[in-house]
C-alpha cells in the first residue's frame, strides 16, 4: 500500500547535497557508486527523489545511453525507510521518467534484482551493455569480482 505522505517528484538543485547524503553509507558498502553532490547537482535534472514533509528520504537517477536505452541508478532509500515501499515506487517513476524521454528499453546493474523483478524488469547479461562497463564500471572498486547483475525492462510493444 502506498503511503499517501510520501511525494515523488523531480529532485531540485537544493537536494544534492541530502541526495549525497542518502548515497554515501550506500557507495561505502560498495551497493552504489559513489556520486559527490556536486556532480549530483550537474545531473539534477535525471534525479528523482521521494520527499515526506520536506525530507528527502529516498532518491534515483535515469541514465540516457542513447539510442533509446535507459539506466535506473543511484537507487537509495534512508535505512529508517525501507519496507515502506519507496523504493519501488521510485523504480516506477524512473521509469514513468524514462518512457516520457521515449525510452525503449530501461537497464540497471543491482544487488538486489527481486525489487526490479517486481517491477517488471528481466534478467539479461550485462554484456548487453558495453557503454555501462567502459563509461562506469572500470571505475567501480569490484569491477575485477562484480557481484551484481542486470535486469531490462523492455518499453516497446
């Protein structure tokens, strides 16, 4: 059940920095990449965030890879909020996001592919993706013993 106090919307300049504050426990057990608000703020415009009275207590960013591929990233919900569906529904507004860019597929590399399987994604090989592992993955610290996965959802009919 959604709670009805929990907003989803575009994220705004000023949230960067709590954005950089929701990722950084997240990037430092190796769940996300790191991402420092400054370069959050460059990028606001792909971010999305769930707010409840204000706080900002969960965000994601979409991706354009070009060619109509899309990338759900940077998926992360304050530790005091999980199990209250956020995070799933803001999968669900990136993608919202990504079709409203005419996205034809939507990709993401996870540890946690059951909350995206909920969401209708698929698993596939991350070989799918060389753009992914040249632009991000040679710069992650597991990128010799990745341990996460890649799921796609499909737009097309």
């Amino acid at each position: 059940m959604l709670d009805p106090t929990i907003r989803y919307t575009a994220a705004q300049p000023s949230d960067a920095p709590a954005i950089a504050d929701l990722l950084e426990p997240y990037a430092e057990m190796g769940v996300v990449l790191p991402r420092p608000a400054g370069e959050i703020g460059e990028h606001i415009g792909n971010f999305l965030v769930a707010r409840e009275v204000g706080e900002v207590l969960g965000a994601v960013a979409l991706r354009d890879f070009g060619d109509g591929l899309h990338e759900v990233r940077s998926l992360v919900v304050d530790s005091g909020c999980v199990g209250r569906g956020v995070g799933s529904q803001l999968i669900k507004a990136a993608v919202d996001l990504a079709i409203a860019r005419a996205a034809r597929s939507v990709f993401t590399l996870t540890l946690r592919p059951g909350l995206f399987q909920r969401a209708g994604f698929e698993l596939v090989d991350m070989e799918r993706f060389p753009q992914k592992v040249w632009s991000d993955c040679a710069q992650c610290r597991k990128r010799h013993c990745c341990d996460e996965v890649a799921l796609l959802l499909s737009l097309e009919p």
